[in-house]
C-alpha cells in the first residue's frame, strides 16, 4: 500500500550485510588513476585550469566484454567512491571510521540488489576537491609544493561530470546504462544527461532537483560562515594546526537538521533528556538531539575537510541545470536523450518533492521519456539513503522495464 | 484504494480509436497496460498520471513514461493541445473535482476520450427502487460507505456537461452487457458502461 510509511524506531538500528553475506559485493578496494596532468589539463568553468588530478574510484561486479553494463553511481556533500562492500585495511587506508561499516549505498548495490552487480558493473568515483583520494584544497599544489588550501579554484558540478567522463573514456566505456545520484549526486546525474546526451542511456535522479533552493543557498552560507569564522581557520591554511573543528561541527549540525524532518526527529529523540527523565537547569547539552548532534559532528570532523565543505557547498549552489538553455530549463531539457527517473521523498524540505515534479513535467511537456514517482516517507531528505524497498522497486522496474520495451 | 476497473471494452475501444504515432496522456492510467500497448504496437507516444506509488512503479517496469500525480491537482505544466488524445478511463467517478478535471483534459488535449460506470443504468435504477439501498452491482461492487467512486453520474449528466461547456460528442459507444453498441440516448439505460469521444465546439 502506498499509504503506509516506515515509521523510525526510537533508535533506528543499524543492519549491514557482512562481507561474506550472498549479497554484499564483500571486500573491496580503492583504485586511484591520474586524468589530468600538465599536457592535459582540465579546463574548469570558473576559466582556470587544474592539474594533476588523480581520482579515486570503485568497481563492483565484472565490466562485460561489450563494455556496455556499466552503471555509474554519484556521491552527495560527504560521500566518498566507497559506495559499497567492506574495506579490509580501514585503519591503513587512513579511514578509521570505515572499519565497521560497509560503504554508503551498499543496501542498494551488490549482488540481487537493485543494482545488481551480477549483472551490472557499478562504479563511483570521488568528486574533485573533496577529501577522499581525489585531487581536493587538501592536496599539494605543485607550484607551492604545500597544500593548495584556498588557492584550490572553484570547481562546479560540471567539472566533476567532465572529469568523471576521462574516467569513464580511460575505462573504455563508450556508453553508460544509466547515471544515479541522490541529492547532490542526483544533480550530477541531471548533468550527465545534459552534457553527454550520447553516453547514458538513462539517468536516475533520487531527492534531487533542477537547482537548490533560495532556502538551501541560505543554509549552505551559514555552514560556510561557520567555518570561516572559526580562529582556526586562518584562511584556509590550517593543514597540520587544530583547523576550524568547531566551525566544521556547527556546519555539520545544522546541515544534518535539514536531512531529517520534524516528524523524524520527535520519533527519535521525543523532547527526551541525556540523562534521566527531567531537566539538568545547565547550559550544556541536556536533550537527546542536542547530544546527538553534537556526536554527528564530533565524527564528521574526524574524517572531513572544512576546505573541502566550502568548495563543495559552493558546487551545489551554483548548480542551475536551466544554464545549458541559457536560462531557459525547457531549452536545456531539450538536449536530453536519455530515459528518465525522478524520485522525490513526501518528507523532503530541502530537495523538494513539488520541484523534482515540476522538473518531470518540463521534460515531460518536451517529449522526453521520463518517470517520475514520490516516495511517502518520514525520513525527509536523509530518505535516499534509507527508503531500501522502495527505491530497489523503483530502480530495478526503470532498468528493467526498458528492457521490455525495447525488446517488442 | 484503487478503483475497480474492468477493462471489458475501454480498453478494445480506445486502442482502436487511437491513430498510430498520435500523442496520447492517459490520466489515471493503473499500471500502464493499455499505454504499453500503444506505445508497443501503435507507436504512440504515451505519458502516464497516476497517484498510486504501486502502479506507478508497475507502469515503470512496463517501461512506459508515467508521473505520480493526483489528478485534483490539475496537469499545470503541460501545455495547451499538447495531446492529441487525453484519456479517462473509468477514473472521472472518482476524483474529487471531476469538472476541474474533465477541463484541464479538454485543455491539453485536441480530444478526449472518457469512460464511465453508467449511474442510470437500468439494473442500478432497480436495485436502488427494490432495495432501498445504494446498488451494489457486477459494474458498481462498493458499498456506499467504501466506494472509491465518490461522483457518480449517468449519461445524461455528462451529457448536460458537454452541452453547456461546448463540448462536442464526437463519438459514443455502449456496453450493454454483452456487447458494444453505438450510443443513443433514448436507448442509455440499457448501457452499464459509457465511453464517449469529445472535442472542442469550434
């Protein structure tokens, strides 16, 4: 029934697939490959141009003879190419927090999942400037021979689609079956379809939309104010020194407040206190969110750079897929020739489920071949990352159901 | 919940009034079937409007085109004639605001294409007078207080509507029980289901 939503448990408990489980692509490894370098540069939009640039990526499940099963799988703000299965040497990898468990969208991809690596070949890639293997503000500058820090020049949605590109050509991989992305990601898969119409036969756009909101711009300025604010930032030329910790954690907390949604919050912290069942009358952290915010931040900068959260923000706000139509969203839709799915969630205040329709219907009214479906769930925009069921229902019937037309 | 269709002969119907490779929008269309069809066999070029999730993903793994969406809504964001053919398929007794509806299917599409339960129907007239009930038919199987069909309405109410919207019956068709007529209005009572072909005066 599609009335029925999942309601959150007060803790929702966190349930992986073990390496050895039939359905988890197991133990897997990052592989890093350089795509730019100074004969080949990357032209950026901002008018620079960057090099090296080496980036780290993920394969899961056999690429074909053909080359033609490859699925590609795009990360949000934090993510990483570690999209599923489990990493053997966490600790060695620098990546602590990755020994416990497996990579971000495993319940979605692996073996008789949704995306099934039996028969398809996933891969994800870390986007540039972020901290994941990939050339970011915390790589060396070749020039300086010190961490680029804010000399990193401003990249955009776009550069990453064009760098993921060398990757997917240095493959070998003439055409993708589809793109996928939730959020941020979804935003990249848009722009795959966009810039190379020819390459992706579909692409798969999960609590997403055309461009963020005036809303969205407003939070993403506080994270960065919050950074930048910090003593410790020093202009982004804090390598080796404390950074901007604190920044870092009040950007994170107010971030995560926009991927839940009031209803989700009551379920799982109802008013509650840390410690016993009335208030401590102290200016600490007394309530259960407060505590459990504070911990999502305390991790986040553990394993984050704030240098990176500014760049990347900064992507995400100026992403306006309208631009390949000059402005016009029906113009740039045009250029589109891939298949199409759009998924919203009901509960989801920052990618909002109202602009992925109007987004389904501009496509829809240039004769494009798109679906579009909104999922009811309580999750608010964290959704993409939890709705398990029914995004497999969803996926699988759009890579499928292709199939079944083409085939008659 | 999801409305009772029996697809006894809108389905035949339409598919065989739709011209190949026209462009058609089927409001409400369940889980894509007869859009399938089109696009499979016709080369139609199809969209969907469904508002339950379970048929929208069963019209996706049809591979057919489709957009979760409430009808009462209205279609805002698609063009004026963009369709060649819009269709209703035993859908409009159960929307909330058939005639907001009924409009906007005039509005983006060249035609329209409605099929109905037929409220004056003879059977549902008899069982209303020899019962003092709400009729519970083979056609009309709720109870009064679980029907997802919320407008009910006869022939000669759709038929006021088109007269004083300037809309034209192009065409009409009965189904009597056994088989498909042409529709006449001194004959409806004898039609327990209606399909009508309507246009734009002018």
């Amino acid at each position: 029934m599609s009335d029925v939503l999942n309601v959150l448990t007060d803790k929702t408990p966190k349930k992986f697939d073990g390496p050895e489980a039939p359905c988890s692509v197991g133990y897997v490894s990052p592989r890093n490959v350089r795509l730019a370098d100074e004969a080949n540069p990357l032209p950026l939009e901002c008018g620079k141009a960057i090099w090296p640039i080496d980036v780290e990526y993920e394969i899961y499940g056999g690429l074909n003879e053909k080359k033609d099963n490859a699925i590609l799988v795009l990360h949000a703000l934090s993510g990483d190419a570690h999209a599923a299965g489990w990493y053997h040497d966490a600790e060695e990898l620098g990546r602590p927090w990755l020994a416990k468990r497996p990579g971000w969208w495993d319940s979605m991809i692996g073996p008789g999942k949704a995306f099934d690596t039996k028969k398809y070949c996933v891969i994800c890639s870390n986007i540039l400037g972020s901290c994941y293997g990939t050339t970011g503000p915390s790589s060396i500058n070749p020039e300086t021979g010190r961490p680029y820090g804010l000399r990193f020049p401003v990249v955009t949605v776009g550069d990453w689609v064009r760098l993921q590109e060398r990757l997917i050509s240095c493959l070998g991989i003439e055409r993708l079956v589809s793109v996928v992305g939730g959020s941020l990601g979804g935003q990249q898969a848009l722009e795959w379809a966009l810039a190379y119409p020819d390459r992706v036969a579909s692409a798969i756009m999960i609590a997403s939309t055309a461009w963020l909101t005036d809303q969205g711009l407003a939070f993403n300025a506080v994270s960065r104010k919050a950074i930048t604010a910090d003593p410790g930032f020093k202009d982004g030329d804090y390598y080796n020194t404390i950074g901007p910790d604190q920044g870092l954690s009040v950007a994170r907390m107010l971030a995560h407040i926009t991927y839940l949604s009031e209803i989700s919050m009551h379920r799982k912290f109802g008013r509650r206190f840390c410690n016993g069942d009335r208030p401590g009358f102290q200016l600490e952290a007394d309530f259960e969110v407060e505590g459990y915010l504070r911990h999502q931040a305390e991790s986040f900068v553990e394993r984050f750079d704030a240098n990176s959260y500014l760049y990347i923000t900064k992507a995400a706000d100026y992403y306006d897929a309208s631009a390949w139509g000059g402005g016009d969203l029906d113009k740039a839709c045009e250029k589109i020739s891939s298949k199409i799915l759009l998924v919203s969630f009901s509960s989801d205040w920052l990618y909002l489920p109202g602009h992925m329709k109007k987004l389904a219907l501009t496509l829809g009214r240039n004769r494009k071949q798109v679906s579009y479906a909104n999922i009811q769930s309580l999750y608010g925009h964290d959704a993409f990352l939890l709705e398990v069921d029914k995004l497999t229902l969803l996926v699988r019937n759009f890579l499928e159901g292709g199939g079944q037309i083409d085939s008659k | 919940m999801t409305v009772n269709k029996q697809y006894r002969f809108d389905h035949k119907v339409i598919y065989d009034l739709i011209p190949t490779g026209n462009s058609v929008l089927d409001l409400g269309c369940g889980n894509g079937e007869l859009l399938s069809k089109l696009i499979r066999q016709k080369g139609v070029k199809g969209l969907g409007i469904e508002k339950e999730f379970d048929l929208v993903a069963e019209t996706i793994a049809r591979g057919v085109p489709v957009i979760h969406s409430d009808l009462d809504e209205g279609l805002a964001g698609l063009p004026d004639r963009f369709f060649d053919y819009v269709i209703l398929e035993k859908t409009l007794q159960a929307v909330k605001r058939p005639l907001f509806v009924l409009g906007e299917m005039m509005r983006v599409g060249t035609a329209g294409i409605v099929s109905f339960p037929n409220f004056g129907h003879r059977q549902v007239v008899l069982s209303l007078l020899s019962t003092g009930k709400m009729p519970v038919t083979p056609n009309l199987p709720y109870q009064w207080h679980d029907t997802p069909n919320i407008h009910l309405f006869t022939a000669k109410d759709f038929l006021d509507w088109a007269g004083a919207n300037n809309v034209r019956i192009e065409k009409g068709f009965s189904w009597t029980g056994s088989e498909i007529v042409p529709f006449k209005e001194e004959e409806s009572a004898l039609a327990e289901e209606i399909l009508f072909v309507v246009s734009r005066e002018g």
